[in-house]
C-alpha cells in the first residue's frame, strides 16, 4: 500500500516538475497583473570628439560634437510566482560586440546580480545607428577603422548599459504586458532589389511588400494602468544621417524615442521615468532613404532623420491605443553558443542535401559598400561573383594584399588570394578578406550566440546579425510553426537584431547568389540561414519541452589583446591672453522663433569628460528674477560642434546651435557651455562659459 502510495506521489511529483509552455485561453489575469516589470534607461553617448564612427567604416568620419545624446534603455519582466525572467535592452550604438555582452554580464555578475542575470536571459540589441564612436569591439575587423580598441567608448557603452538594467531591476512592479501588430508604410525601401527578387516569385507573391513592414508594440504598464513605458520592433536601417555626418546621433530610431518620450515628459536623470525603445529586427536589406540613392525626406540628413523618426513613433502612439491583446503565461528563455565556422546542417533546412557553414570570409562586393553609402574604391561593385573573378584572375588584388601583408601583418594574413580552398566552400562569393584566418585570433566571431525567449505567447529571437527581410521571414515562420499550436494559433513571433554580438549579414542562398553586398557579408557561406533555421529548432522545442539544452563553447576573452593607435588628448590650451569659456564669438542681441542661434566659446577638449547623464550645454531661460534650462544637448533642437583649432598649440572651439522651437515662449534667454580642459601634466580641470543675454521675440 505504501509502496502504492510512494508511486503515486512520485509521479504526481515528475508531472508538476514537467510543466510545458501553459497555453492561455484568456488575456485578462484575475489578480489585476501578469507578470512584475520595470523599464530603465542610461546614457551611453560617448567620446564626441576624434573618435572614428561605427558604422559606414570611414576612418574620416570622426565624432565632431553631438546632435543629441545616446541611451540604453532596458526592460525586465518577471512572473509573478517564481523567479524566471528576461531582460531585453535597445541600445542606440551601431553594433553590439561579444565584447560588449560579455563585459555586461561580468559586470552583473562581480556586482551580485547574476544569479538573477546572465547570458541564458539577458539580451543586448543594437538599434544600429551609424553615427556613435567606435572601436569598441574585440574582434579586429571592426577596429581596422576606428585605429584600434577605445578603452573609453567601451566602458561608456558597457557601464552605460549596465546602469540601464539595475534601473529596470529596482523599478520592478506588479503590472502587465500589452502586445499588438501593426503595418507601416513610407519609411522603408528594399535597397537590394535585385538579390530580393531572386528568391522564389511563388514565396514574393506571399508577400505585399520586398521589405518586412511589419511593426510589434508592446506596451508595459504597472497595475494601475499607467504606462511606464514600450518596445517598438520595426526593421529599417538608422541611416537617415549619412557618411558625411560627424554629429552623434540616434538617427532615426533615436529621433523616434526622443519624441515619444518627450510626450510622456521624460526625466533623463530620473533613476524611474518613461522609457521608449525603438528595436531593431531584420533590417538587413532595409533602406530609410526610400528615393534611392541614400536620398530619404527632406533637403539633408537632419529633414530626412525628423521625418523617418516622426513616421515610426506616430505608428508607435497609434498601436500605443490599439494595444489591449495581455501576453500572459511563462517566461522561458534559451541560449547557446554555436561554433558557425564548421556546422553541419541537416538536408530537411537546405535543398534536400546536407551542408554545412564555413569560416568567416568576406566578398568583394563588401568593398563596394551599399546605396546608404558607396565606398572610395570603385574597382569593387555589387555582384562580383565567382567564376568572373577567380582566385587567380585579379592581380590588382594580390598586389594590394602583399602590399598590405609587409604593412599590417594581420590584414595581409585575410586576403583572400591566399585561401582558395574559402572560394570553393563559399562559392560564389570570390574572397576578399577571410577574417577567420587570422592568427592568433580570428578578426570576426566564429562562435556566436543565439537565443530565443519565449513571452506568454511572444517569441523573441535574438539573433548575432543583420537578416535581410526575407530571411527574416523564413526564420519567423520557422518558429511559429512550432509556438502557434501551443497557443491556439496566436503566438508572436519577433526577431531582435543585432543581438548579443555581430557576424555581419544573413541572406537567404537565393540572396547570397547575387552577391550583393549583403551576400558578401554573409560571412559563413550560403547555408547560413539553414544554419539559424536549424538551431532555431531546437531552441523552440526545448522551450516548448522544458528541455535544457547545451550551451557550447564560450567565446574567447580577448579583452587582454586589444591595442589602440590614436595618441588621445595631449594637452588643452587657450588663445594667448584668452581663457577656457571665453566667448569667441557672441549670440545677436534678439531672435525670432525658428530662428538658430549661435554661439561659440574657447573650449577644452570635450574628451576629457564625457558628461554622461549630463550636458556640455544648456539653454536657459529667466524666469522670475532665476535662469531656468530649457534645453540641453540632449535635446533635438541643439547641436554641440567641436572645433580643432590648432593641433600644435592645443587650442580648440566649442560651436553651439539652439534652433528656436515655435512654441518656445518669449523672454530673455542665454546659453551656457560646461567643458573641461587637461594640462600638459594630465590634470583636468572644469570649466563654464556662458553667452550674453538675448531676447526672443
């Protein structure tokens, strides 16, 4: 009878511990909330000066001052009765590293937090501005361009990061999650045409659209219903601010999260304040310069950035109100470090036969850069492929490469000439650069992770790359056809790129043929996406399951081997009988609204303090007798230029723009700078300048 008795609750025991994905019937929870979740945000902005840009790879485009600030901006949510929870964070930089996610997780964890927070459940997406400082990566081909590792970027963005989460942590409080889908039109354009009409017409016609215009929105609100703050998924490249931008930007994302959160009255320096993300997903192919040629709206960057931020956050506000659909139901998430340089990958993801991925190479369609932004070699074009160019037929590029080898031993050691075994296994892509090939570490990542987190009845697929729309579309549907039956046909399916690290492009093999550059930077060979296809697979079942799956081979750390080649500040120094602050030349006495006002000041370098959760401005207003700010260099209405005046002696400039809103109120202004400037001894001081009073009429 005991014996009887032990089975049975034995077995009622192995039943509860096997608690698959619980399909929900219904949105609404009895209890009045969901789940526990919290939003947090920090800035991340950086060096604004003489800092090389990520993004177009032009090491002329260095950091000349700020248009507006960059932010980190994180959600967590918990259920309700265990400790299961995910964390997601929108970062406004181009990429994020390896480096990044791993020196993220470090930090939580030396700081007691990664019990609750770790690489299983945590999830860093770029939202891919191309106008923030680089060289914060580990792997060497993203630092050729920026001339090495930036200690001081780095940190920025990872403590920046980092300081997002423990604001989302300590805000953490019973509420819910509103989840809907929308269609957006008028800010994306497929700028690979070609390669996307390569694909199969009879998966084209499926579709409306050569680009994903779909939008998922989620609301976060606390139990009494107000909101605390949103995520905004759509897939377009931030490029509205071009190659010849020097200004840090958020660019049109950024601009989409500034106006939303400007509308809820966001306090920047506030530990608990509304939070807007505008995430990437499958961008890979999306253009917002919907005019070809890189031309989006408008007469310049700044007309084109306005207007493509406007159109994604007036979509935002509208599903903002639509939203009523509460995910509801576990929180489950899986992660796994897979070596993409050697995967096999099973016939039933490929064209019937087994294949396999390669070690990162690069095509030479890469060298031709995109319609966002051409290269200055015009031997390279889109859709240079193999048998055209042969590994032995392009002697212009083995001279170049054995030039570059007695130059930079590392970079000759990618040419492609010297691999031809790559051009076989990536045929026909023809081998640039092979990455992977560099000793004693490769200059991409060979392994990379990949992760997906399942919400109630949201999937979010974390994925290390830039997926074109169509192979973005493959993946989702992949997925859902796993999650949809587990509830009732109404699951989300969502892909966050640019997650967690960066292995450039994924292609569909269709894609990949044509070679343009988003096949070239398809780094491990045409079977890429079967790749993600497969693995996607088993992290869903084992969602589904309740399965562990293995984690792989963890990264190396590579933190220890990074070198930077710029000399850095030396020392700051004014104009002789002049000191730091000084007004070189003064704002006019009165202004009419829409007018831009200016004012420049003898300046130290803006490097010597970055001013995080700060300003190197401020426009103040008087008001009863007090100067009281009114806007900052956070705000889309200032721009901060630093001028290199004189390297030799030192002596630089501080250029600031107040363009005067319409609504702005009439009275008397004035426009304060705060800098710091180094002696020839390595001491930094602070310093202040402000301008004369002017009226606005």
């Amino acid at each position: 009878m005991y014996k009887k008795m032990l089975l049975l609750v034995i077995i009622f025991v192995v039943v509860l511990s096997y608690s698959p994905v619980v399909k929900t019937e219904s949105a609404t929870n009895s209890n009045g909330f969901d789940y526990y979740v919290g939003a947090g945000m920090y800035d991340i902005t950086g060096p604004a000066a003489e800092v090389v840009m990520m993004g177009y790879a032009d090491s002329a485009q260095k950091t000349e001052g700020l248009h507006f600030r960059l932010r980190s901006r994180a959600f967590i949510m918990k259920e309700k009765d265990t400790n299961n929870n995910v964390v997601f964070v929108s970062a406004d930089v181009g990429q994020i590293f390896h480096s990044v996610t791993q020196g993220v997780i470090n930090k939580l964890e030396q700081n007691g937090y990664g019990h609750l927070y770790n690489y299983s459940n945590v999830i860093l997406s770029a939202t891919h501005s191309h106008s923030g400082p680089g060289g914060y990566s580990h792997e060497g081909l993203y630092n050729v361009s920026t001339f090495g590792f930036h200690e001081e970027n780095y940190q920025a963005i990872v403590d920046g990061i980092y300081e997002s989460i423990i604001r989302a942590h300590y805000n953490l409080e019973p509420g819910y999650v509103e989840i809907t889908e929308g269609y957006l039109d008028g800010t994306s354009a497929n700028r690979s045409i070609e390669a996307y009409n390569n694909n199969p017409e009879s998966e084209r016609s499926k579709f409306q659209d050569s680009v994903d215009k779909t939008v998922t929105h989620l609301n976060f609100r606390n139990q009494q219903g107000e909101l605390l703050g949103i995520i905004n998924w759509f897939a377009v490249h931030p490029v509205s601010m071009s190659q010849e931008n020097h200004l840090i930007s958020g660019d049109n994302k950024g601009y989409a999260s500034y106006l939303y959160e400007q509308e809820m009255e966001t306090d920047y320096n506030a530990n608990k304040t509304f939070v807007a993300a505008f995430a990437q997903s499958n961008e890979g192919d999306v253009t917002p310069n919907i005019f070809g040629d890189g031309k989006g709206y408008g007469d310049d960057d700044f007309d084109s950035t306005k207007r493509s931020g406007e159109i994604q956050f007036e979509k935002a506000k509208a599903l903002s109100n639509l939203a009523e659909t509460r995910l509801t139901g576990q929180i489950r998430s899986r992660h796994e470090f897979v070596d993409f340089s050697n995967l096999v990958v099973d016939p039933q993801y490929t064209d019937g036969e087994e294949r396999r991925t390669y070690p990162s190479t690069m095509g030479y369609s890469f060298a031709a850069g995109t319609e966002d932004g051409r290269t200055n070699l015009p031997v390279f074009v889109e859709g240079m492929t193999q048998p055209e160019y042969s590994v032995d037929g392009y002697d212009n590029l083995v001279t170049y490469a054995q030039g570059l080898l007695t130059l930079v031993p590392q970079i000759g050691e990618m040419s492609g000439v010297l691999y031809p075994e790559l051009w076989e296994q990536h045929y026909p892509k023809p081998i640039l650069f092979a990455p992977s090939e560099v000793s004693p570490d490769p200059w991409t990542p060979q392994i990379i992770p990949l992760q997906m987190v399942q919400i109630g009845q949201l999937s979010i697929l974390a994925v290390p790359a830039e997926f074109t729309s169509m192979a973005g579309r493959r993946l989702k549907e992949s997925v859902n056809e796993h999650m949809a039956p587990q509830f009732n046909g109404e699951n989300y399916v969502v892909i966050a790129g640019l997650s967690n690290s960066y292995s450039s492009y994924v292609t569909t093999p269709e894609e990949y043929d044509i070679q343009h550059y988003e096949g070239a930077s398809t780094q491990f060979g045409k079977w890429t996406l079967s790749g993600y296809l497969q693995e996607f697979d088993k992290l869903s079942n084992a969602i589904i399951n309740n399965e562990a799956i293995a984690p792989g081979p963890l990264p190396k750390d590579l933190s220890n081997e990074q070198v930077y080649f710029d000399i850095g500040i030396i020392f700051d120094a004014p104009p002789i009988f002049k000191d730091f602050g000084d007004v070189k030349e003064d704002v006019q006495p009165s202004y009419q609204k829409g007018n831009i006002v200016s004012v420049s000041f003898w300046s130290g370098h803006p490097n010597n303090n970055l001013r995080t959760q700060s300003t190197y401005l401020e426009v103040q207003k008087l008001e009863n007798g007090e100067w009281i700010t009114v806007a900052n260099d956070g705000d889309w209405e200032t721009k901060f230029r630093w001028i290199r005046e004189s390297t030799i002696l030192g002596t630089s400039s501080s250029l600031i723009e107040w363009e005067i809103p319409y609504d702005a109120d009439a009275g008397d202004y004035r426009i304060v700078h705060y800098g710091a400037y180094q002696t020839i001894t390595g001491k930094v001081y602070e310093y202040e300048g402000t301008s004369s009073e002017f009226n606005v009429e």
